[in-house]
C-alpha cells in the first residue's frame, strides 16, 4: 500500500501518519522526494486502513494496488536513484563503465589490464577474485590474494573496484576490500546472501538470473533495499534461452527501458556475458547505451587467448579503448556522457 503525503507536510504530521500506519500492524519504509513524501506501508491492502489514512489532513491519496517489489517500484520513488562511489557518479547523467578480466590471475597482468582500462575511459574496476564455475577442476580464483591485487589496482589508478562475493561466508572478507559488492547471476535468489548484504553500507551490483523473469529479478533487489541497503544496481548480463550455438545468452535490451520504467534503481548491461563472444560486445554495448542504461560491464584481458576464464568474450585494451570512443557519439544523442 501506497502513502502519497501533501507537499507541505510537516514531519511531526509525517511521523504522525506513520504511526498510525504502523497501528495497524504494517511496516513503514519512507521515500522523500522533490515534491513530496510517499510511506510504503508493507502488508495485505486493506480498504479500512485506506479510509482511516484519507481523512488525515497531511494524507494526499491512498494507494491500494502496488506492485510486490514495492520498494524499489517508481511508485515508491519517483526519483532515480543516484550515489556516488568514490569519485564516481552511479545513476547520473554519465555513462559509467567497469571494465578488467573475469578473473584475477596474477598480479603483473592484472595491474596492466588496470592501467589499460583506465587509459581507455574506464572509471571502476572489476576482476573475480572468488570465481563461481560450472565445473569444479576450473580455476576458482586468487580469493583473498586477488582482492589485495585489485587494492593495490585502486591505490595506482585511483579507481574504484567491484568484485563478485559468492556466499554469506565471503561477505567480511569481501566487503573489507571492494568499493562495490557484485552478485552473479547464480546467486541472485541466494536469499540469505541479500539479507546480509542488505545490512551493509556498500553499494551491491545485482546481476539478472540466468532464467529469471524481470520480476524475480526486481524481488531480490526487494531483499536488499528492504534490509537497508538502498545503493543498489541492477545488471542485465543475458538470459538464457534456447539458442546456444552463436551467443552463449541472450541479452535481453529490452529489458532496460521496462526497468527503468518499472523502478527507480539505476540499471547497466554486461554485454560480454550477455554475448560470450567478443565480437558482439561493441555493438551490443552500443545497443545498451542508445536503450538508456546507465553503465557497462565490460571484460578486458591483455591476452584472451590465455585467460583462465572467459577468454572469448573478453575485449583487448585497444579495441575497450575504440569501443569507448564509438559509444560517445551514441551518449551525446540521447543527452548522456561517457
């Protein structure tokens, strides 16, 4: 249920309203914007609680229907959602790119990806060092010693860094090192995982399951903005469909423009997982761009050919770079930077 308050609402009123609400057994979230206050009372609709709210004379409209992602839903806020990391803008009028390799392999090759990127126009930094793989024999990542890699990356290029934590165990450890806690694809309804990531002050990167629906991807943002955590970011990475043999997913662009109209979260694209080939990063990358998202993830490696992992799907710095320079023009059209 949704609480639309007068623009001129006090906060004693505001917090008047919300302990009403709250008496009739619902939880309180409260979103402020420009123009007014909306209370997102979480609980079964009632239509005598609507009647009991209308009469308040700081209570606007009372919403019945609302959608089961309440929180993150525009209903709630009609505002982007924007935050800074670092220098770094996130859900603004720029186009932010993460860009380095699926993996950190070794400190060498890994603090030259990072220089490269950053030439190129990358403003964060991403590498695993906690790898999910398919198969148990392939490389599983550096794990804590690839996180004090990608510390020693920021510390040279002053770029933030993001990083994948793959279960509740990880999250100290993780959280201890990254600017930005990423969780893959197979781990967005690793419930347990969102609640305790919810309760951290550090903004999470929610990757799209590899067969979720747009709503089961917006319910686990739910987990972590109803825990407290509100700096979140929602990643189409691809799905997985029935096609196999020229793309490893299929990325689904369209589902950029209906999240961005369905929440208020700021929404990016990894179309090097979306894709698996090279190749079609660029142009997909182009395609994000153009159909609104507000950063890329992007694999970068110095050599794919001898990548421990995802080697096909990485750019080289050099065509990162060029990338880079084709995606300004598409940003200017539609009034973005890059």
């Amino acid at each position: 249920m949704i609480v639309v308050l007068d623009a001129s609402a006090e906060e004693g009123e505001i917090l008047e309203v919300e302990v009403r609400i709250r008496g009739f057994g619902y939880e309180v979230y409260r979103s402020t914007g420009e123009n007014c206050t909306v209370l997102s009372a979480l609980g079964p609709p009632r239509e005598d609680v609507k009647e009991a709210l209308e009469v308040m004379p700081s209570v606007s409209r009372v919403v019945l229907v609302s959608p089961p992602f309440m929180l993150v839903s525009r209903a709630f806020k009609q505002e982007k959602t924007a935050f800074s990391v670092g220098c770094v803008e996130i859900g603004r009028g720029k186009v932010v790119l993460m860009a380095g390799p699926c993996a950190v392999e070794d400190r060498d090759s890994y603090l030259q990806t990072a220089l490269a990127v950053k030439e190129g126009g990358a403003d964060i930094l991403r590498g695993g060092a906690y790898k999910p793989r398919t198969s148990p024999y392939s490389f599983q990542g550096l794990e804590e010693e690839g996180l004090k890699i990608m510390a020693e990356a920021r510390e040279i290029t002053g770029l933030p860094i993001i990083t994948e934590v793959l279960d509740q165990h990880a999250v100290e450890i993780v959280a201890r090192y990254a600017d930005i806690i990423q969780v893959g694809a197979r781990n967005m309804q690793n419930f347990k995982l969102l609640k305790d990531l919810g309760q951290l002050q550090k903004p999470v990167l929610l990757k799209r399951g590899m067969s979720a629906t747009i709503e089961e991807w917006l319910m686990a943002a739910e987990y972590l903005v109803s825990n407290g955590n509100h700096r979140v970011i929602l990643c189409e990475r691809g799905i997985r469909t029935f096609e196999t043999t020229y793309t490893r997913n299929t990325l689904d662009i369209s589902a950029v423009p209906i999240v961005k109209e369905l929440s208020h979260l700021p929404v990016f694209v990894d179309p090097s997982h979306g894709t698996g080939k090279w190749k079609w990063v660029p142009s997909m990358s182009l395609a994000a761009v153009a159909a609104g998202a507000d950063g890329l993830l992007v694999e970068v490696h110095r050599a794919p050919k001898e990548a421990l992992c995802d080697g096909p799907q990485s750019l080289v710095p050099e065509k990162f770079a060029r990338m880079i320079d084709s995606l300004r023009g598409v940003a200017q059209i539609i009034g973005r930077t890059l």
